[in-house]
C-alpha cells in the first residue's frame, strides 16, 4: 500500500518536473535560446502568488493573470532587443550558444539581484490546499496533484496548438529546421519570439503552482533551470508531451528509488537516469533517431 | 578628523607597538572606533547572511552612532563606530585575505564574525593570530568544543550541537520516567554537515538518556517531496519526531506532515523552525512544534530593539539575528569595560565578565556562551525559549503537542 502511494507520489513529483521544463524545451527547442536566466521567472511566479494570498488575500491562482503576462512581455522583450542582435551577428549556431549563455547568465545575476534588493532573501511559503486527498487508499496532497493537472493541461494546450494549429506547425518547422522554415516564408523571428514569450510565461505559471507546496526565496530560481534543463535534454528539445513523460519517469524513478534503497540516494538515482539516457540516446529519449 | 591623526590616536589607545604613539594625542583618544567584517554578500548565503547577520551590524552600527557611540572612560568621552566592510564571496580563501586586509591595511580597530559554520572556522584561526577578539555568531559544530582551547580569542555564540539536543533527549527520558511517554524517537537529517553532527549529538544525547530511537534516516539536502520518508518513519509509529532539518525541508516536512496526518506527542525541526515566515506559512499550527533557537522577548531592551529594527528595516527581526545582536552588545559592553581599545584586554574581559544583553543575561565560558537559546516552541502563535530550562525567560514546554487539526 505505501509503495503503490510512494509510485503515485512519484508520478505528481514527476509531473511538477516535467510542468517545470515545459517552458524551457519551448525556448530551447523553438527559440533556440538556452536561457539560464529562466528560473527566476519560476520565481517570479512564485513570488506573485505569494503576494496574492499573503498581502492581497486573493486565491493565489488568480496571480497567474498578472505574473503570466509580465513574463510574456519581459520575454518576448529579451528576445526582440537582447536576443535577435546576438542571432543576427552570430556565424553560426554553436558561437550564437555561446553568446547566449553569457547574456542569459548575466540577466540571470540581474532578476536574481533585482529580486534581492526588493523581495530580500527571505524564506517564503504559504498554505494553499494542503488537504489530503484519497487517491485508491494513497495520501496525496491537492496542491501537488493541481500542479499535475496543472502540466497535464499546459501539455495538452501545447500538443493542440502545435500539431492542429498552422501557427503550430510554423513552430514545429522551426524547430526541425530554422533555415529552411525561413526559405519557405515563415516568419522565423516573430515566432520565435512568440515561443520564447510563452516559455517564460509558462515558468511563471510553474512558479505559482509549486509555490504551493514548496517554499522558495530570490535566489532558488537557478535550481529549477538546472531541474528543467534535464528534463528538457532527457527528453529532448522541443518534445512537448515527452517533456512530460521524461519529468514523469524521473519522478517515479526517484520516489521508487528513495524509498527501495535509500532517500539519501535520490539526488544521485535521478544522475544516474541522466546519465544513463545521455549514454543511450544523447539526443532525448523521445526524438526520432 | 584625517586618518593619519586617528591611526595614531587609535594605536596609541591599542598600545601598540606598530606605530609611533604621540602623548598628546593619546590624552585625546580616537575619534572613531573603526570595526571590520568580510562576509557573504553574494552567492547562495548571502541572503541568509544580509537577514542575520549584516541586517544586525547596520542597526548596531546606527543605534550606537545614535547614542553618541561607545564610551571610553580612559578618554572620558563616546566615540561613534566607522564601519569597514567586504564580501567574501562565500569563499573560505577569500575571507581569509580580507580578514587579513582589515587588520593589516585597514587597521581596523575590532573585527565582527563572518556568516555560516564553515566561513567562522576559517576566520577563528587568523583572528586568533592577530589577537582580535570576535565573537562568532552563526556557527555550530562539534569542532567548537577544541577550538575554544587552542584559539583564545575566538568566543562562540550560539548553542553548539550537543548543548542543542541534550535538553530535548533528556526531556523526552523524564518523561518516559513520569509513564507519559514509551520514549519513541524517529529521527531525519538532511546529508549535509550540520544535519549529520546534530543527528549524531542527538543519537548520543538519546542513548544517554536510555530512548529508544526507532528510526533513522538520512535524504538529500533539496529534496523535492519527503513524504516517503514522513510515510516510513509513521510506519514504526514514534511517540517523538526529530528532523534536524535545514529552512526549505523544515517547511517541506511541515506541511507534508499535515497532508499524511502524522501527529507525533513531540516534534522538534531545526534551523528555519523559528523564523516568522514559518509562523506566516502555517499559522497557528506552528503551536507546540519545538525549534532550534529561542528567545525571550520579556528581556529588558528587546522592546526597543524591535522598535528600531523596524523602523529601519521595515520588517520583523527573528531569533537568530537577536543573538548576532547581543553578541554585538557583549563585545560593546567588554570595549566600555575596558575603556580603550587594548585587545588582550577586551578579550580578557568576555572571557570572565558577565553581558546583559537581548539574549539575557550569561558569559563566556571556555568562550563559549554559557547559556545560549537552544531550544524554542511555538506557544499562543509566539515563539518562547523553553531550553535551557534553567535560562532566564524559559517557558514551560507545552506537551504534547495538539494535533494538526
């Protein structure tokens, strides 16, 4: 009974791992932008929900109206005046990386700074459906099973709009092929940077969803980037419903693990997966080969 | 005031014999009284360090300016503190430069205590070398209990593990003796240093106090979900729950605790147990839970403090920058004592005086501070200390504790 609720714990864990790298495997994958500075918008979103029930006393999902805009804008502004300079002088891909990652580092240190200066480094946590749910005998709790729906629905909205969307096939022809989706008329930048937009705000959506059940400060936001990053590499850039099914199996995989061995273990069973799918398939284990 | 007049000033008060003294002068004493500190300002523990630590020397530094600064009755007159600052980055190596940076180039006066256990071990040593007597504020480790031989002029703050988990081992043995308790202890800690020597001084503690610690285990610093661990520890149903968890886990564990419905007689987390945040997060389900730290906000002064902490913080203070700030106001009290800035004699007077001070009333023996805070409890949606029992301020302990809901 407590392994059957351990494994289902494991799948809502899983589930705000993949909920997480949802944003990033969009400006990863379509933008093409590893941003490193994509946590502290997680942060950002957390910290808005916190605001709302702490300060305003609102229920903290109606922070997702205010935090998902802002993140929209402010990435759909890093991508049109910081970003495109870097693309447009960039020889190839490989130093337009290497660009990137110093400019997204540096804006990192800037939110985090900015974060610290106004929001100190305190700290924060509320309580925002703790209540235990009976799941087939297993004890779950509400917060951490919304934030599952919460990836489940964010991944399903993803799916439709890229597989049944023209809009979504623009971005998925960007995706596979950036040159040749321009030479065929699309519009490469605009929607790259709308992809780039929507990845920051589903990393405030994220931020508002684990703030429920995780307490977090100015400075956590590089943590999840890390998190996120290899999900996003596990299951490969710009795999929407993979990134899910990878969050899912790493959570399952370390919930399992933790309480069959040791819980001491589980930062170094989730490595190990990494490193595992790295060596077997190092493009992500759900692109076609 | 130029600098080369307060050098002289100052050195002749030291009575050192760096520089050449000028009688005059001296009569004069210093105008300023020029105390230093390297710490963490960025990094992952310079938030930590800005709310405890610095957040308490900027208030200290003001209040006393405010006051005129700290008298010298060898020069009948109060002189206002300067203060000399640097970040250390959270590097070891750093800090150990700067500290000596302060002392060799600045010519800093007094030095204050860096931020975290391991940046305190570091500097004790340089301190030591140079003769500055520091009290050092946030550091906990079994390592303390050798260091206060061989290092005379590094005085230790807050409660050391073994001091921090007797009280509450040996609690929990009177009660098994009273029949109220069988004496069941499941004990968690993060895999970090503090969490490993705090699990083994409570191991210890039990052991010696004849409970029965039925389970124990260790998970990642960071862990994402605990509640197998909570679920595990359940399962051999203790009377007694022990985590002796860092701030993001001690949260995790609460709350993962009231999803699962585990309600233990008595239960203790350690470090982010007593900041206010906690109290914010869980409201009045904090009451009863048991915490590292303490504090007695009855102390004469403490009303005043808060007063200025908030106007010039615009937030509330909490248990740990309380004691970072009486050890401001021991090495304030051991500087008036003495009445000039003579270093051997500051420290000789910490050594034996006793300092009334936010965090009451005690000394320093073995340099350590003989009555520390170890333990605090949520009682009436307020944080008292209940450990030492024997302390000043101390609170009976409200057992057990109600239960969740």
């Amino acid at each position: 009974m407590v392994l059957f609720e351990v494994f289902i714990n494991g799948i809502i864990l899983g589930g705000m791992y993949g909920l997480i790298a949802l944003g990033l495997n969009l400006q990863y994958g379509v933008a093409r932008i590893l941003n490193l500075s994509y946590g502290e918008f997680f942060v950002g979103g957390a910290f808005t929900a916190f605001f709302t029930i702490m300060l305003w006393q609102y229920n903290p999902l109606l922070s997702l109206f205010i935090s998902m805009p802002i993140a929209f804008a402010m990435n759909w502004l890093i991508y049109q005046y910081l970003m495109t300079p870097l693309i447009r002088r960039a020889p190839d891909q490989d130093a337009l990386d290497a660009d990137v990652v110093l400019v997204t580092f540096g804006l990192f240190f800037v939110f985090q700074g900015l974060a610290l200066v106004y929001w100190s480094g305190d700290l924060r946590g509320y309580t925002f459906l703790s209540t235990p749910v009976n799941f087939l005998g297993a004890t779950l709790a509400m917060n951490r099973l919304l934030a599952l729906l919460g990836a489940c629905l964010i991944a399903a909205v993803l799916f439709v709009i890229l597989r049944r969307t023209r809009f979504g096939a623009a971005l998925r022809a960007i995706t596979i092929d950036p040159v040749a989706a321009g030479l065929v008329g699309i519009d490469v930048r605009r929607y790259s940077a709308l992809a780039f937009a929507a990845g920051g705000a589903l990393a405030a959506a994220s931020g508002m969803l684990v703030s429920t059940f995780i307490s977090f400060s100015a400075t956590t936001g590089v943590a999840y980037t890390l998190k996120a990053l290899i999900v996003v590499i596990m299951a490969g850039v710009g795999r929407v419903t993979g990134t899910l099914a990878a969050g899912v199996l790493l959570g399952v995989v370390e919930a399992l693990g933790g309480y069959l061995i040791d819980p001491a273990l589980t930062i170094a069973i989730n490595f190990g997966l990494f490193m595992l799918i790295l060596l077997l398939r190092p493009t992500g284990l759900f692109t076609r080969a | 005031m130029n600098r080369r007049k307060f050098l002289k000033g100052s050195a002749a008060a030291i009575g050192a014999a760096t520089l050449p003294t000028v009688s005059a002068q001296a009569q004069a004493g210093p105008d300023k009284i020029r105390v230093g500190y390297a710490i963490t300002q960025s990094g992952p523990l310079g938030p930590g360090a800005e709310s405890t630590v610095v957040s308490q020397y900027k208030l200290w530094n003001k209040r006393v300016n405010d006051a005129g600064g700290i008298a010298l009755k060898k020069f009948g007159k109060k002189v206002p503190i300067e203060m000399v600052s640097y970040d250390d980055q959270g590097k070891p190596d750093e800090l150990i430069k700067l500290v000596e940076r302060l002392i060799q180039q600045d010519k800093v006066d007094m030095i204050l205590s860096p931020y975290a256990t391991h940046m305190n071990l570091a500097a004790a040593p340089i301190v030591n070398k140079y003769q500055y007597p520091v009290i050092m504020t946030t550091s906990t480790t079994t390592k303390t209990y050798d260091l206060s031989k061989r290092l005379p002029y590094a005085f230790w703050q807050i409660v050391q593990p073994n001091e921090a988990t007797q009280p509450l081992a040996n609690y929990i043995g009177e009660l098994k003796k009273q029949g109220k308790l069988k004496g069941t202890v499941a004990i968690v800690h993060p895999t970090i240093e503090y969490g490993v020597e705090m699990h083994e001084a409570f191991q210890n503690a039990a052991k010696k106090a004849g409970i029965d610690v039925v389970f124990s285990k260790s998970y990642p610093f960071g862990a994402s979900d605990l509640q197998p661990v909570i679920r595990e520890a359940m399962a051999k149903n203790p009377e007694v729950f022990v985590a002796m968890s860092y701030p993001p886990d001690t949260f995790m564990l609460t709350e993962q605790m009231q999803v699962v419905g585990f309600n233990p007689q008595i239960m203790y987390v350690a470090i982010g147990g007593v900041f206010p945040t906690y109290k914010g997060k869980f409201g009045d389900k904090v009451n009863g839970i048991l915490a590292y730290g303490g504090q007695d906000k009855a102390v004469p002064g403490y009303a005043e403090y808060i007063k200025a902490h908030q106007e010039f913080h615009k937030r509330d203070s909490e248990a740990g920058a309380v004691s970072v700030y009486a050890a401001l106001e021991a090495t304030q009290q051991a500087i008036e004592t003495v009445g000039e800035i003579d270093r051997p004699k500051i420290r000789d007077v910490l050594a034996s005086a006793t300092f009334k001070t936010l965090w009451g009333e005690y000394k320093y023996v073995d340099q350590r501070c003989s009555s520390p805070w170890a333990i605090g409890q949520w009682q009436n949606g307020e944080l008292v200390g209940v450990f030492p029992a024997d302390k000043q301020g101390a609170k009976p302990v409200l057992f057990p504790k109600p239960k969740w809901s």
